[in-house]
C-alpha cells in the first residue's frame, strides 16, 4: 500500500516560504515548528524563488471565482476577433467595386 503525503494550499505553502525568505528563519526551524519535512519546505522555497507568480498552482481545479476569470477572458478573446473580423467585412462592404 502506498504512503500519501499531506495536501497543503497556497497560502499554507507561501506563509512557509515567507516566513524563511523574509524573517530570516532557519528552514530546519520553519519545517519543525509547521510538521513539514525539510526537503518539502526546501522544494517549496525553491518553487517560490523559480517562478512566484506561478507557484502552487494545485491540483489543477480552479476555485470558481478562477474559473469565472478564465472563462470571461476566454469570452472577450473571443469578441474581440469577431469584432476585428466585422471591421474588415464593413470596410470591405463601404467600398463599392469599380
């Protein structure tokens, strides 16, 4: 039988982070104090400082105010090249053929 490890969310992971990047803790202190393994904390820290916008990005399902996000940006992506395609259609319709 396989052993799972313990689930954490982003704010879980990035208070862990920040509590070695900013206040200057040891992370050996960190992961004692919060029951994470050292070289967990370690690969977080190394997640963090590779890519911060991007890290702890899940299990890949969105919250619904995420999904909500992704979708409208999805929406006016999708007007606006109907917008672009309409434009060219009137300007190709206002010009009479000679």
């Amino acid at each position: 039988m396989a052993v799972t490890g313990k689930r954490y969310d982003k704010d879980f992971k990035l208070g862990a982070v920040k509590m070695v990047l900013e206040k200057g803790r040891k992370v050996s202190s960190v992961a004692a104090d919060l029951g994470v393994g050292y070289d967990t904390l370690l690969r977080w820290i190394k997640e963090f400082s590779t890519d911060p916008e991007n890290s702890f990005r899940g299990s890949g399902r969105l919250r619904p105010d995420e999904e909500e996000i992704r979708r409208l940006k999805r929406e006016n992506q999708d007007l606006r090249e109907e917008n672009a395609i309409l434009k060219k259609a009137a300007a190709i319709f206002a010009n009479p053929r000679k």
